[in-house]
C-alpha cells in the first residue's frame, strides 16, 4: 500500500517512500523538503512556488542530473497542475549549445525535463502557456496534462515520447517543427479550432493512424485522417494510414516531409489538380512501389523521393517542367522517362540509383541539367542522349556498366568528370560536334583502350584521361591548342602518343608516370614541354624533338632510359632536372648556336662520361654556360647543310628529310647504303661521303 505524505515544512528521515505531495512556500526549498529520499520517490505532487534550483533537483528525481548525466531517480510521475514556475534559484540545465538554462515565470522553458528517462506521466501547471524547445525530449512519457491555457508547443517538446493519444486544448494556437517527432506508440491526434501555425509536428511517428481537425478550424482540415490546410496542400499523412492513397482532386500540392517515412505506403496515384511535389515528401517511404502521375505535375521538389528503394519505374508526363536536386536519389527505380515538355533537372537528381538500368531523354534539348545526375547509378545503359547539347560536370560518374559510347553530334560539350570512375567504358566516339572536353571527363577509366580526339575539338580539361590503366593509344586532333596538367598521366598501358599540329604546349605531369610510353609522336608547332610531362616514363628510350621547341620544363624527362638526343636549334630554356636522372643518357646534341639557359640540374646523376655534342663555334660558349659546363666531354658536331635541307648527324646515325634520296659510301668510294625517301640511316663508327641529287659531303660517325 502506498503512503501519502502532505509535507509544509520539513520531511523526516522515511523509507522507503512511494508517493509524496508537497507544497513548497518558499521557491527554492524544494531539496531541503524532501532531503535525502529524493531517488526512492517514484510519485510527487507539487504545490507552490519552483524556481531552478527546484526544476534541478526535480531533474535529479527523474534520472538526470543538471548536464544531461543519469542519475538513479526514479520519479516517473509528476503533477505540477497547482504549482507555478518563478524566476530565480540556480540553473537547471547547461547545453553544449545554449548554455545555462534558467526559469521564468509560468514558463516551462526548453530543456526543462530534458533526458528525464523515469518520467512517465507530467501534469501541467495551469498557468503556463508555452512549452519550450526539447523541455520533455528523451521523457518516455505515455500520459501528459496539459495546461488549460496552453497556446505554444515548441520544437521537440515530446521527441521520443511513449504518448499514445493527444487531444490538444482549444487553446493552442502553434505546433512548431518536430513537436512529437520519434513518438513511436503515438495513434491519433486532435487538433483545435484556434490553430493556426503547423510545422511538421508528427515527422516519424510510425504508428500514426489519424489526425483530427475541428470543423471550425479555418487554417486546416482533415480529408479521411490527413492533415491539409486551406490553400489545399497536404501537410501530414499518418505513416500508419493506408498502404495504397489516391490522393482527392481538390489537393493542388504536398507539403515537405507530408509522407516521409511512411513505410505502409505502397502505392499512390496523383489527384487531378496536383501540381508540386514538395521537398523531401516522400522520403524513406520504403515500401512505395507504385507512382501514378497525372497529366498536369508542374515540379517535383528537392529530395522528394530519396531513398524510396522499392520504387521501380518513374514515367513522368509531358507537363513535369522540373525536377529538383537529389529528389530521386538512392531511389530503387530502374526505368526512367523524362517527358518532353521538361525544362530543367537538378544535381543529383537521379545519383546513386543503383539499379536504374534503361533513361529515355526528352527530345527536345534540356534548357538546364545539374550536376551528377545520373551519378554512381552503376547498371547505368545509355541508348540514346535525346536533345541533350551539354554533359554537364559528373552526369555518368561511377556508372559501371557503360561500356561503348557514342556522343551524338549535338552534343557540343562534354563537363567535368563526366564519365569519371566508370570503369566498363571501352571505347567512346566524341562524334561530329564535341569542341570542348573537360577536366577528368573519363579519369579512372580503367577499361578504356583508346582516347581520340578528333580535329573540331579546342579544349581539353586537366587530368581528361589521368589514372586511365588500360588506355593504350591518343591521338590528339590539329584543334587542341594545348595539353592540361596531369592529363593522361599513370595510364600505364599507354604506348603510342601522337599528338596534333595545331599544340603548342604540354601541361604539368601531362604524361607522367605512363610506365609503358614508347612512342610519342609531337606535333610541328609545339614550342613548349611543360614541367614533369613525360617524368618517370620507364620505357620512353628514344624521343624527337621537333625544330621550333623553345622550352623544356622541370623535370620534364627525369627517369626515363632515353640513350641519345637531339636538341633544336630553337630551344632557349631547360627547366632544373629536365633529363634527371637519366642515367642510360651517354649523348646530348644540341644544335643552338648560343646555349639554351638551364637550371639547377638539369642533367643531375646522368652518366659522366656523356658527350655533349654543339655546333662549330660554340664550344667556348658551351664550356662556360651553366649545368652546360658539367659535361667532361664537349665536342663540336656535324650538321650538313645541303640545298634538299639539312643532315643530321647523331651517335652511329644520320637523319635524312624525308623525300630526299641518297647514297652513303666510304671515303675511297664503296657504296654502303641507299635511300629513296630519306630517314634515319644506321652506320658503324667511320668517315663516310652522302651524296644527294644536288650536293655530297663528308661525315663523320661516332
């Protein structure tokens, strides 16, 4: 049997104790009235005056202490209907956000019985018209009193609450945003004539069967258990409510969140007057299968559809003008119809649908497309690009199962990160009117074999075709005017490179790291090397460098086994460490009259009986240049002007132009060799006559 005390004063040393009712005379008083039984009382009924040293010592009672930490009360039933709240006494909560919290009059101000896991069963106290922010959050509290004057519920106020029924007082006039939100055994709620101010009160309650409304409310209604206002938008639909809903005629919109979570949803058909789908509306709904559109949807509003995994299919009709940012994301869906009246799609819109296999785009053009639309949906097919003009940046990354692509010729350009990451891509034909191609538009295209780009392109993006490990042959058309940083580098089955007249320079690191490069082919016009481009190409032993080059940057042939080269006459800087490195490099001919300027280290570590091999009259010149100087061995080349052009003469070669025929012999008149279209002639060490049509001359072979 239960005892019930009435204490006015003082409370004695009694244990145990159940059920107390106290009235406290003196605000602040409260710890000395009821001493040290406070964990044994699991009942209490107030009267008087509670300013925050008692609000904190009830807190203690109910299992928490002033900063959130449990505590071994176990006060699960508090009446507090004849009490009033006052200002004053210590602080009864501190938040990590908001700081020390404290009471004001007739006020149960946010935070009050916060993480009060005991508590059970509250009365309000009449006077109070405002229940503040979280003031009962993490409270299993399955019977609540409200105050008879209560106008305010606050965000949170009920958050995880055991509350199975609440009929609000005709006094309320707001529910703020998550009021309720996690009351797992919440069934049906009744809301007042006076309320004029919802925001999302019941967001995941999954037990909700109905709501409620008085017919004299003028603000909001009920249609058959679902909340709507007056301008005919859906605000709430219990997530407990029937797994198939047609949604009536008279609805023009559904509000944000209004089906979140709503599990038991399975199907749902479009009213005829619906225009806007609103943000986030049917989120999580896990079990919807099943979308019937109507004819006259306008927009679909940012993440409306995230994460609706039993979704299979989106057929949307000709009058959807918009879809918004991520409103499909991590949906199951795997077959999509954009209608042809549709305006713009927003970033994200479809990413990470993972089982979206089959996309018919309208056919007229997209006027705007985001971002990552169809990203990382990896059973991604793409038969036909519709009216598409422009792949905007991460539209098809991560989409595993492309393979060959062809880009239709209205596509004029293609984003950044396009195709990155999608690793079953073959082949890809940029068709007849891509003109740019931007950064890492197909990095990490593991399965790409070959990267062509055709002549009406002008612009390619840094790392295009970085990390590509497959890719075995480019070829850049005459358009390119210049090469991007770290392009095609660590494509390690890279061999042949050509690349286009129309380039003037390379990037940084453009080719670095491709373990495989043998043959790189430069256009006529390139007049720059960038830093690192060709570094550590393990397998680049022979390379040409064009007349007109006038740069090579840092580093820009460290580590490779070149063996022997030429520089041109028109080279007038190296950058430090351009031939690093080299260590198989025992020859260096350059033919420019007056010694490009180098860097520090240009030829650092490469071996030191290399011979250094410049033009008659420039040995001196050579000998006292910087980095040039470190050579112990200088000597003084051939070059054999003729009037069908120029001989070049390198170490046990000599490079013919092209078209012009010959013949060598030796310097008492055996013939050696003939060539009827020029190249490079192979001889052993010697003195050798080359005659052309116009001209013969002496050379020398070393």
């Amino acid at each position: 049997m239960k005892r019930f005390l009435l204490l006015t004063t003082a409370l004695t040393a009694i244990s145990p104790i159940w059920a107390l009712t106290v009235d406290v005379r003196t605000a602040g008083t409260l710890p000395e009235l009821i001493g040290e039984n406070k964990y044994d009382i699991t009942e209490l009924t107030l009267t008087g005056e509670l300013n925050g040293t008692d609000i904190r010592f009830l807190r203690e009672m109910a299992g928490s202490d002033v900063s959130g930490a449990e505590t071994e009360g176990q006060l699960s039933s508090l009446n507090m209907a004849q009490a009033v709240i006052v200002p004053g006494g210590d602080s009864y909560f501190t938040s990590a956000t908001y700081g020390d919290m404290f009471t004001e009059q007739s006020y149960i101000s946010p935070y009050m019985f916060f993480g009060c896991t005991a508590l059970t069963d509250f009365t309000m106290p009449e006077d109070v018209e405002i229940l503040g922010m979280a003031a009962f959050t993490g409270c299993p509290l399955s019977e609540f009193g409200f105050s008879p004057v209560l106008r305010v519920i606050g965000p949170n106020v009920f958050e995880g609450s055991m509350l199975t029924e609440v009929i609000l007082p005709e006094s309320v006039t707001e529910i703020w945003n998550l009021a309720f939100r996690g009351s797992s055994q919440l069934r049906r709620v009744t809301i007042g004539a006076e309320v004029y101010g919802i925001d999302l009160p019941f967001y995941d309650c999954p037990a909700l069967e109905s709501i409620t409304v008085s017919a004299d409310n003028p603000y909001f209604r009920d249609i058959d258990g679902v909340l709507v206002n007056s301008e005919y938008t859906i605000i709430q639909y219990p997530n407990a409510k029937a797994s198939d809903y047609i949604i009536p005629d008279e609805i023009e919109a559904i509000g944000t969140n209004a089906f979140t979570g709503c599990n038991n949803l399975e199907s749902i058909t479009f009213g005829s007057d619906l225009l806007t789908v609103g943000e986030r509306a049917f989120e999580r709904c896990a079990s919807l299968r099943d979308i019937t559109f109507n004819e006259n949807i306008l927009e679909i509003l940012p993440y409306a559809f995230q994460w609706c995994e039993a979704l299979k299919a989106a057929i949307f009709p000709d009058s959807l003008y918009e879809i918004r940012e991520g409103a499909f994301t991590a949906s199951g869906i795997e077959t999509l119809r954009l209608g042809e009246g549709l305006y713009s799609i927003g970033n994200n819109a479809f990413a990470d649908c993972g089982n979206l296999t089959t996309v018919v785009f309208p056919s007229v053009p997209l006027h705007e497309m985001g971002e990552g639309v169809f990203a990382r949906c990896h059973s991604m097919i793409i038969n036909d690009f519709g009216g598409l003009t422009y792949i905007p940046p991460y539209t098809f990354t991560d989409c595993a199962a492309l393979t060959d692509i062809k880009i239709p010729d209205t596509i004029t350009e293609i984003g950044e990160g396009a195709f990155s990451n999608c690793t079953g891509i073959e082949t890809i034909d940029f068709g007849n009117g891509v003109t740019s191609i931007g950064a890492y538009a197909l990095s990490n295209c593991t399965g790409l074999r070959e990267f062509n780009v055709p002549d009406q392109v002008t612009y390619l993006g840094d790392g295009v075709a970085s990390n590509c490990i497959g890719l075995e042959r480019i070829k850049i058309g005459n358009g390119v005017p210049s090469l991007g940083s770290w392009m095609f580098c660590y494509c390690a089955s890279l061999t042949d490179v050509e690349l286009g007249d129309g380039l003037t320079s390379t990037g940084e690191g453009t080719f670095s790291g491709c373990d495989a490069l043998q043959h790189v082919k430069l256009g006529a016009n390139i007049t720059d090397i960038g830093d690192f481009c060709f570094g550590y190409c393990y397998q680049l032993s022979e390379f040409d460098f064009p007349e007109g080059i006038e740069r090579i940057g840092t580093y820009t042939f460290s580590s490779t086994p070149l063996s022997s080269i030429t520089l041109p006459s028109t080279l007038g800087n190296l950058g430090s460490g351009a031939f690093a490195y080299c260590q198989n490099l025992t020859e260096v001919r350059c033919e420019a009259t007056e010694p490009p300027v180098c860097e520090w280290g240009v030829f650092n570590m490469i071996p030191e009986d290399a011979t250094l091999i410049v033009p008659e009259g420039s040995l001196e010149a050579y000998r006292e240049a910087e980095e040039w100087k470190n050579f112990f061995n200088i000597e003084t080349g051939v070059k054999m002007s003729i009037s069908d052009g120029s001989i070049k003469i390198g170490k046990g070669f000599a490079d013919v132009p092209e078209g012009i025929s010959c013949t060598v012999y030796t310097t008492d008149g055996r013939k050696v060799t003939h060539s009827d279209n020029g190249g490079r002639i192979y001889l052993p060490t010697g003195l050798y006559v080359i005659r052309t049509a116009t001209a013969a001359s002496c050379i020398a072979i070393k």
